[in-house]
C-alpha cells in the first residue's frame, strides 16, 4: 500500500514538472513570437523613414514647408518668406 501511494505521488510529480515545463516552452515561444513582430514593425517603419527622408532631403525649403504644412492641414501662406531662398 505505501509503495504504491509512492508511485503514485512519483508519477504525479513528473506530471507536474513536465506541465510546468511544456507551459514555460509555450510562454518563450509567445515572447520570441512578439520580438520578431516587433522587429518586422520596426523594419517596416525604419524603411519608410529612409524613404521619406530620400524624398524631403532633394526639397527646397520652401517646397519643404508647404509639404509638412499640407500634412497638418495648414495653409501654406506662411512659407512664402522662403520661396526664392538660396540652399545654405
């Protein structure tokens, strides 16, 4: 009787250890899943900062303004003053 109540507590705790253990895999696998969507949306984001700044570094300031201005909804009559001005 008290050998078998042994074999039975052995047996529930590998069970529990090997539960513990497959839960802990799935929560790294979870985590690694969310670095590398992260990483991808980083990237994402990076390349269309490049890209954009590809496109805004060949502006005149001028051209600039208005662009920047455009995107907030704002009028462009406050970037006159810098039509006509010379790159420095």
């Amino acid at each position: 009787m008290l050998g078998r109540l042994q074999i039975i507590m052995a047996v529930l705790a590998v069970g529990a250890v090997a539960l513990t253990g497959a839960v802990q895999l799935g929560k790294y696998k979870e985590r690694q899943r969310g670095a590398i969507q992260q990483m991808q949306s980083d990237i994402r984001v990076e390349r269309e900062r490049v890209k954009d700044d590809a496109k805004t570094r060949n502006l005149s300031d001028y051209d600039f303004c208005v662009q920047s201005l455009r995107r907030r909804g704002v009028q462009s009559a406050d970037c006159e003053q810098l039509r006509g001005l010379a790159k420095e």
